[in-house]
C-alpha cells in the first residue's frame, strides 16, 4: 500500500549506486515529468501530481495511486514517473500508447486507481536503438520527431538510448586538428543515410561529402536530444573511438602505423584504422573523446564498434586484445568512468573468425565493470549462450526483429517470450543487467516493441495469447470478438514468424527460381490462406471499430500484406505464359500485375505511415540550397533500392533492395516501371521467336535504378489521401480475398 505524503520538493536527488553502468547520479526533474504528462495526455494532464521516491537498489520503481479525484505518480525517476503513467493508461484507463505516439485524451473526471501499486524493474538498464535505426527509420527526423519518440521512450521504460546524433561535428573538429583538410575530411565522412556505417567503421565517404549546414544542425538537434533525454533521468551511450581513420592519414602524418579491415558487402573495400600501437590511437581516442564532452557533455557510457561485420587484418589473439585495450584506454584516458558499449553482433555475424581465442581476447582486454555488451540477437540467436555469458562482463539481452526497416508483418512472439524467460531462469546467464531492443529499423508493428518494453515491470514473462488479447483490447478502445479472432489467426502465423515476409514485385523483375534466396522474403513459413482469413475478420469489427486510428492503420497495414502475396503467383503465372508462348495470357497477366501494383499504391497511400513522398520532403528540408537537397535526396532514395553505387547483377549487388519499402510512390514510381521494361523484353521475346536473354535487361535495370536515385522528379505526395478502411475493402473484393 502507498502512504500518501506531502508532496516531494520539485527535485529530489536519487544517489545512484556506484556501478559500470549507472555512474551518474540523476536528479528527478519534476518539471520535465510534468511537461512529458501535458505532451502526452494534454487535455487531463492537470489531472495527475507527480512526487519523487528513492530507487530500490539502483533499480527504478513507481507508484500509482488515486488521491481524491487526482492522480498521483510516484517515481525514482523521470522514466520511472512517465512509466507509472503509462501503467496508468494500460490498467486503469484502458489504452495504449504505442508508435507513433499521439496525445491522448481520458474521460474527465480521470478514472479512479482501485488499490494503490508499487512496482519495481529487475532491469537496470533499458537499452534502446540499433545504429542502423539512424538510417533506415531515422535518418531525417527533427525536434518533433525526436520529441515524441523520447516521450515514448520514457512511458516504456527506457534509461538508455543509443544518442549519436551530431557525431559528424566531433570528426570535423578532431580530424581538423590533427591536420586533415576539408577534402579529406569530406571525403571520409559519409552521408546523411549512410551514417550508421561510417559510426560502424564499414565505410568511408559514401553519400557525401557532408555539408557543414547539416553538421552544424545536427549539432543543435543532438544537444535538444541529449537535454531531454537527460531531465527525464536517462543516461545516453554517446560515441567512442574504434580507431577508424581516414586512408589520408598516411599523408597528413607519415610515418603512422595503420591496418585496412576485410572488405565489407556489396564490394566496399575494407576501411582503415590506426595500429593500437601506434601512440596516435590514444592521443586520438583521447581528443575524441574531450571533443565530444565539449559539445555533448557525457554520461560515460561509450558505443564503439570496431569490426561490424568486417574481419579484423589479422586473428592473433596478442593483436586483438591490443586493439580492445586501445579502445578502451583511448576513452578511459579522457573520462576515468568510461564504460565501453560494445555490440556482440560481430560475435554471431562473424563466428568463423572470432573464436574463442579471438573473442575472449578483444573483451578480456577490458576490466569487466568497464564493459557493458549488447546481446544484439537475443530473440533469435543469443549470443550468451555460446560466449559463456560474455566472460563475466554486465551484458543486455535484446530483440533485433527488424533487418532494414522492411515493412512487414511479422515478429516471432513465443519464441521471444521463450528465450528471454530462459535467459532470465538461467543459473548460467552471468551478469544479465538489462533488455533492450536493437531493431534496424522501427517497423510496421507496434505490437512488438509494445511486449517487449511491458516486460520491465514483470517478474515473469506472460503467456502471449493472454497478454496480446489485453493488449489488442486496449489498442482499439474496447473488445471486439471478430478483431481478437483475427489476432488469433495472426499469432499463429505472422507473429509467430521471424521472416520479413514481402512482395516479390519488389524484387528486380525476373522469374522465381525455387531454393534462391531473395530479399523480399516471398514465401512465408506459414499457410497463407490463414492471414486472409485473419485480414476477413479484422474488416469484419470494422461497423464496431472504423473510427479508431490504430485499427485503421492494422487493417491498412495486413491488407498491403495480403495483397503482396499475390504477387508471387502471378509471377509464377506470367512464366507459365511465357514458357507455353501463349501471348494473350502473358499480355492478361501483365495487366494483373500492373493493376495489383497501382492498387497497393492507392492503399497505402491512405496512411502517412506509408510515404515516399514524406520520406523524401524530410530530407530535402534539411537542405539550405538546391545542391544540398538534391544530395540528400538522393541519400534518401538510393538507401531504399540500391543501397550502393555500384550495381552489376550478382556482382557488388548484396544490399540491393536490403532495405526496401513497400509505401505509396515505390510501387508505381520504382517498381512497376521496371516490371513493365520486363514485360517490353519478354513480349519482344515471343514476337522476335528469340529466347529470353537476362543479361542485357538486368543492365538496362541497373542504369534505370541509379538514374532513378539521382532524379528529383516526380515528385511524390507527403499527405495521405482516401479512405482506408473503404479503400481496403474495394480491393479486398476486387481480389476476391474474401
């Protein structure tokens, strides 16, 4: 029971416990905790109080509790108080908040707390984003964008989000005195959708240069990120030095030792890095780092990454525990608390290089209070398991569910309730200080992040069924039987699959080749026919349910996925055509094709969700000249398609269509113009009597896709237009789905 007192003074100071990963003590801001209730709930937001109360052993915990007609939220933190509002929302009022997240309106007067809560997380450390989120979800966002998403951040529970937004200014200010001129410097760093890489050391200058508008911007934005981020009690993992350097750096200071990395995918040539030997790594790492506290202050918690998906120049153990110790002493010679910020990716990813020897020896190097690593893969490969609990270092399990940012239904539920219960049952699980997620894009499905991030205030892992029947109850407003009976349907197939299951029109046109690995994933691990039944009866709660956004968007979202299974068969269909010369069925299937595309077209254009026009316009609009936006449009364009520059089929091609969405624009601005020169070579084909020849087409592809990069016309729309349930109706009997 809560003993309800005078309310705290406006901050109370929580003394945090000393630990590797929770150094900093935090003050709750009660101001920002009220500010982020008045966001979030604006029309009732005089409704709630809001107090302080010590944490639990360096753990957060909340309280909630009705006092007369008011509600008041107790926390150990800002994140702690937005969390109790948000148990608030899901058990008392009712509903949910998902992404993105929207203000939300309650009854009034609010409604009652039966019994006062007390509740407290097992979890030190909430850990939040991938660096791949900063490309293929984020790469264009400003303050309102970032706003929402930290409000969102703190009602799940989140205390430690990835922050390396603005790193471009440290480069330009430490390669600047150490020599390096604008050229150089320009030529090293990347673009504005490529960021992510050259942070990960994968890549040098691609998409740029970078122009100094952007850098100076994002500076701004990250020091508005930081400040939010900080009052609501959360301590980002800003960047650390991997060593990475510019191949220049041979001539602007010879005589420097340094090393070239394997090469990377899609024929990117191996990146270069200093010898850790070499006394320029630790006056380099050092300069980094002070640099960075200069503009962004610290919290002492560092993300380096120094072999992302690259294999270090050699795999002698002396070597690699060389280079963790540079890392680690390039950082901790600057701050004495740093803890190094690792991602155990490379360890799954890379196996075959990084063995035991090799693993043990990079993060023996670094005293285990000093390192925190992240479990990347946890709902499908725990990397814990096999690397024996990361050798005594504090490690964060998380959930990487989305590769790319693809759009797709899909997300494997049970098996990341099972193996996060497992992990936490585990007598062998080691120093387990945390969950997380580190999803490379954000997604299509809310439902996802939603169940993980419940899971910091649970002792136990919930069964999905019961969980998700709440939690969809919630999401709509009110149960409705034909919408739960299609969520049952769904957790039996799309949520019960890790395949990012997608529209094999998105694929380069060609025929299907059974066994072939493709990107858009056509074939799902499950019968069809049970999402089509599962999309029949979400449009039958539509009477009951029509005016909620969120079901709108559901049914939006499971209608494009629908539809995109189509695509496969027709395509079967077009070769049979083919194949039997039969000239009128190949011309009638062409048609289909063509008319399914501009109907997915019109669907998701009904939702903003869904948009290459809006992605596009929040690019250019961080532009101040014409050179500027035609260049991050084009960042914008080429990371969806063809990732790279380069583009010879089979060749320097393994990220093509790596992130590709399925919004309004790609499926009659990209994709059905390439289907439709296909259709030319094949129809020219039957009529010449001549076979089909791959190669030439494949060609004239690859040049139309980079000519399509680097246009700046047409112009896509930004605003969503039609009615979406309407819409998906029409075309579901239009289809005969139903």
């Amino acid at each position: 029971m809560i003993e309800h007192k005078k309310l705290f003074t406006l901050i109370f100071t929580v003394a945090l416990p000393a630990s590797s990963i929770a150094q900093t003590s935090h003050p709750v801001d009660l101001a920002a905790a009220r500010s982020l209730i008045a966001r979030v709930a604006p029309t009732n937001a005089a409704g709630f109080d809001v107090a302080a109360i010590p944490d639990s052993a360096g753990r957060d915990v909340f309280e909630v509790a009705s006092v007369g007609s008011r509600v008041m939220l107790r926390g150990s933190s800002g994140v702690a108080i937005a969390s109790a509002l948000n148990w608030y929302l899901e058990n008392v009022a009712g509903v949910n908040a998902s992404l993105p997240l929207k203000p939300i309106a309650l009854p009034t007067p609010l409604p009652h707390v039966t019994a006062p809560v007390h509740v407290s997380t097992r979890y030190r450390v909430r850990y939040f984003f991938n660096y791949c989120t900063f490309s293929y979800s984020m790469a264009w966002w400003n303050w309102n964008d970032w706003q929402s998403m930290i409000d969102w951040m703190a009602l799940k529970g989140i205390n430690a989000p990835l922050a390396v937004t603005g790193q471009e200014a440290i480069w330009r200010s430490v390669l600047g005195d150490f020599g390096f001129n604008r050229k150089q410097i320009g030529d090293f760093i990347v673009g504005p959708a490529y960021l992510p890489w050259g942070w990960m050391a994968n890549i040098d200058g691609l998409g740029g240069p970078l122009p100094d508008s952007w850098i100076d911007s994002h500076v701004t934005l990250e020091k508005q990120i930081l400040s939010r981020e900080r009052s609501l009690g959360m301590t980002p993992v800003l960047q650390g030095f991997t060593g990475h350097v510019p191949e220049s750096i041979a001539q602007v200071i010879p005589g420097t030792r340094i090393h070239q990395t394997g090469n990377w995918s899609a024929g990117f040539s191996g990146t270069w890095f200093l010898d850790p030997q070499d006394s320029l790594f630790q006056r380099m790492g050092r300069k980094f780092v002070e640099k960075q506290t200069e503009l962004f202050g610290t919290d002492h918690l560092y993300a380096a990454d120094p072999f992302n998906e690259i294999d270090p120049p050699s795999n002698d153990s002396t070597f690699l525990a060389e280079m963790g110790g540079a890392i680690y002493n390039g950082v901790h010679s600057a701050d004495t608390s740093a803890t190094w910020v690792i991602q155990a990716w490379f360890l799954v990813y890379g196996k075959k290089f990084w063995q035991e020897p090799q693993a043990e020896a990079l993060l023996g190097a670094v005293p285990d209070d000093h390192m925190l690593v992240l479990d990347l893969w946890g709902d499908r490969s725990p990397g814990w398991k096999v690397r024996h609990a990361f050798y005594g270092k504090p490690w964060i399990w998380n959930v990487l569910y989305n590769f790319g940012g693809k759009v797709s239904v899909n997300g494997d539920l049970p098996q990341i309730a099972a193996n996060l219960d497992t992990a936490i049952r585990s007598p062998d699980k080691g120093r387990m200080e945390g969950l997380g997620m580190t999803m490379e894009g954000l997604g299509t499905n809310p439902i996802v992040p939603d169940f993980v991030f419940d899971q910091v205030w649970r002792d136990t892992v919930p069964d999905v069924n019961a969980w998700t029947r709440d939690y969809i109850t919630r999401r709509y407003g009110h149960y409705n039987a034909s919408a739960w009976s299609a969520w049952q349907l769904l957790l039996a197939t799309a949520f019960r699959s890790s395949a990012q299951t997608g529209n094999f029109l998105g694929e380069r046109p060609q025929f299907y080749v059974k066994g072939r690995a493709y990107r858009t994933e056509p074939i799902p691990p499950y019968d069809e026919r049970t999402v089509v039944r599962a999309l029949d009866s979400l449009l039958a709660a539509a009477p009951a349910l029509g005016a909620n956004d969120a079901y709108r968007y559901d049914v939006v979202n499971l209608t494009r996925q629908v539809l995109g299974q189509l695509a496969l068969p027709l395509v079967n269909q077009l070769q049979a055509a083919y194949n039997k010369k039969d000239h009128t069925k190949l011309i009638a299937t062409e048609a289909q094709i063509e008319s399914l595309l501009r109907d997915l077209d019109t669907l998701v254009g009904t939702r903003q969700e869904f948009l290459l026009g809006r992605w596009i316009a929040d690019a250019k609009r961080w532009g101040t000249t014409d050179d500027e936006r035609r260049l991050y449009e084009w960042n914008a364009r080429n990371i969806i398609t063809l990732w790279g520059t380069k583009c010879t089929e089979g060749q320097n091609d393994d990220l093509n269509l790596y992130a590709f969405k399925e919004w309004e624009g790609m499926f009659t601005g990209y994709f059905l113009p390439r289907w439709k020169m296909f259709f030319k070579d094949l129809n020219a084909s039957l009529d010449s009597g001549k076979p089909f020849d791959r190669a030439p087409f494949a060609a004239a592809s690859c040049e139309w896709e980079q000519k399509w990069s680097h246009a700046t016309t047409p112009t896509f729309r930004t605003k969503p237009a039609g009615d979406a349930v309407g819409t998906a109706e029409r075309l579901v009997k239009k289809w005969r789905l139903r």
